[in-house]
C-alpha cells in the first residue's frame, strides 16, 4: 500500500497577526477592568505565539480560562514562557533568554505584571 505524502514547502505560512499593546496600557486596562481585558489580551497573544510557532503552543480554551481561572493563568505564562517566548526571541533575532521561571513566579502573584513582561517581548517582533 502507498502511502500519500502531502508537500508543504509550496504552502504559504500564515502571516503573524499584529497585537502591539504598550505593556503599561496592559496593566492599566487589567486594573480598570477587574482582569476581563486581559481575557481578551489572552487570546490574542494566544494567536500570535501560534503563529510565530507555526503551530498550536496555547489553545484557545486555555486562553479564555486563564483569564477566569487562577491555576489555568499559571499554566498559560508557564506556556508562553516555555514554548512561545522562544520562537518569538528567534524571530525577532534577539538571544534567547528562558523566562519560564520569572514569568511562573510573576504569574502566581502579579499576573498583571507578568502580562507586561510578555507584552514587551511581543513587542520586539514588530520592531
């Protein structure tokens, strides 16, 4: 039996969605708005750390309960630290720095803070 082998070098990649948030605006709106902004902000940096991974690194319902749900907004900087900020350092074509630890820590505690933090790092993409 043959098996078919789909060719991907021909197909275009998915352009990486532009979500360049000042990292202060991140904080004021996660204060004024009790934390639902950064559901919203969830979810869009969700997108675009699968798209500059070109694959899926934070589903979209880990995402939208990680705005609601304290355990699950650890999990999602844990995974944006882990296997999103990575690919978005090598895109940027800054070095590499793991802030998984800092970004675990900041998210546990202050995760508006942590919300800056990786804010700013997206930011350098479009730089």
């Amino acid at each position: 039996m043959t098996e078919i082998v789909k060719e991907t070098w021909n197909t275009p990649r998915k352009p990486i969605p532009v979500f360049k948030v000042d990292p202060i605006l991140v904080l004021i709106l996660g204060f004024l708005t009790c934390g639902l902004y950064l559901i919203y902000w969830n979810i869009k940096v969700a997108e675009v750390l699968n798209a500059v991974s070109e694959r899926e690194v934070i589903s979209q319902p880990i995402a939208i309960f990680a705005g609601c749900c304290y355990p699950v907004n650890i999990y999602f900087f844990y995974l944006a630290g882990k296997d999103g900020l990575p690919e978005v350092y090598h895109k940027a074509g800054i070095g590499q720095k793991d802030d998984t630890l800092l970004l675990l820590v900041l998210g546990f505690f202050f995760p508006m803070i942590a919300a800056m933090i990786v804010q700013n790092d997206i930011n350098k993409l479009y730089n």
